[in-house]
C-alpha cells in the first residue's frame, strides 16, 4: 500500500484515505468514469519532491493524480508533529 510505505519511510507523517470517490475525467480522447480512492499525504515542502518520485514508483496508473497543496498554516502543535514524524526532523 502507497500510503503505508511512505509513512514507513518517513516521507509522510500521515495519510487520511477516502475510499469510494467518483471520478470523471478525460484520459486519452474518451471520457472515462471510475471509482477511486483519494489519499491526503502530510509531509513537509522539503520533502514533497521525493514524496511526489515516490508515490511515482509505487502508483499503478501510468500519471497518478499527486499534486502539492501549500500549507498556509495550522495549529502549532500539529506542524511540529508532521515535522518530527518525517525525515525532516
């Protein structure tokens, strides 16, 4: 499991996985409907290039859907603890 590896690995402190989300998209010319999970990674900017690689090698699909969102802030306590749980620490 991707979310399992990269906790163990120390990529990510966390991973919330939402199971059952309808998706819609395009994908080569035809419009495809599927069934999916989503995962929510916490990790640390500096580490969000090696998580994106990552999750890369371990994806079935040829383009796995891994974007970077920005924290722009948090409750302290929660910060230090994404920190201390990664490689950043």
């Amino acid at each position: 499991m991707i979310a399992r590896a990269l906790v163990q690995e120390k990529l990510v402190a966390c991973v919330n996985i939402l199971d059952g989300a309808a998706s819609v998209y395009r994908w080569q010319g035809a419009v495809e409907e599927a069934v999916e999970s989503v995962f929510i990674a916490k990790t640390t900017k500096a580490l969000s290039g090696e998580v994106l690689t990552r999750i890369q090698e371990l994806h079935s699909y040829d383009v796995p859907a891994a974007v970077v969102y920005d924290m722009t802030g948090g409750l302290p306590g929660y910060l230090a603890w994404i920190v201390s749980e990664t490689k950043a620490s």
